[in-house]
C-alpha cells in the first residue's frame, strides 16, 4: 500500500517563497513611498540607483517568484501547464542563486579590499549586501528550488 504522504506535495516550500516575495517586495513599497528608513543599506547613494516609479515596479516584480511558487499548490494554478510552472519556479531559483552567490562574492571581494568599492555603493552597504541582501537572494533561490522539487512531475497538486 501507497503511503498517501509520500505522493502528497508538501506546499510549506511554496508558502515560504510567498513570504520571502512578499517580505521583499514591501521594502521596495516602503522606499518608494518615500520612506528612507534602512535605505542605507542598498548603497551610499540610494537616490541615485532608483526612482520612486521604479522601485514600484522593482516591488511588483519581486512579488512575481512567490505567484509563481503558490500556482503550483493552489487550486486557481490548475489550469496553467504544471510542467511549465516548475521548470520557470526552479529555473528562477537557480538564477536567483547564481545572483545572490555573485554579488555575495563580488561584496565579499570589496570588503576585504581586494576590489574596489564604487562610491556610489559605499563601504557600510557592502557589508548590509554581505549580511542581509546577498544571503536574502539566495534563500529565495533555495526556497524556489525547494518549491519545484517538492512538487513532484505529474505528480498529485494540492486540489486536486
């Protein structure tokens, strides 16, 4: 006999890509509201990276990884190909990881003064990429991973 659990995926993976988005995107919200508070954290110059319509923009797209995780568990995902949907959820992951792990080398590089830190960066924010930014990229990526592979190919979805 077939242990239900085995088959069943288990959709925390995608609950906690959803609010790893979300955490992320109301950051971006909050800036673009014209909040300063943390801001010093993204670089020395923040004002000169982005402006407020784009960080509106940059917050909507960061909310696009945790819909793309909860349409592989919830009902209102069936009709999108579920193929489709974990090859974009785990290539997305892996990219994220790739980003996060470049830029944590690269700021890893300019706090031990092998590489020169941009002005516009500042030598405060690269250590808040190294601690918070960079390692926040890649536990994204690993949650999307996660996400795609608990979600087992033409397996049983939650809803269904």
């Amino acid at each position: 006999m077939v242990d239900e659990a085995s088959v069943t995926p288990k959709p925390w993976a995608a609950y906690a890509v959803c609010a790893w988005a979300l955490g992320f995107a109301v950051v971006s919200f909050f800036w673009a509201a014209g909040a300063t508070l943390g801001v010093h954290t993204i670089a020395a110059q923040p004002e000169k990276l982005a402006s407020p319509r784009a960080l509106w923009i940059i917050g909507l797209m960061k909310l696009l990884p945790g819909v793309l995780a909860l349409a592989l568990v919830q009902p209102w995902g069936r009709g999108l190909s579920h193929g489709l949907l974990r090859v974009a959820t785990r290539t997305g992951g892996g990219l994220l990881v790739l980003y996060g792990g470049a830029n944590f080398v690269d700021h890893g590089l300019m706090a031990a003064g092998v590489k020169h830190t941009p002005v516009l960066l500042g030598r405060s924010a690269v250590w808040w990429h190294l601690v918070l930014w960079d390692p926040w990229w890649v536990l994204g990526g690993l949650l999307m991973i996660a996400t795609a592979r608990s979600i087992q190919a033409g397996g049983v979805r939650p809803g269904k």
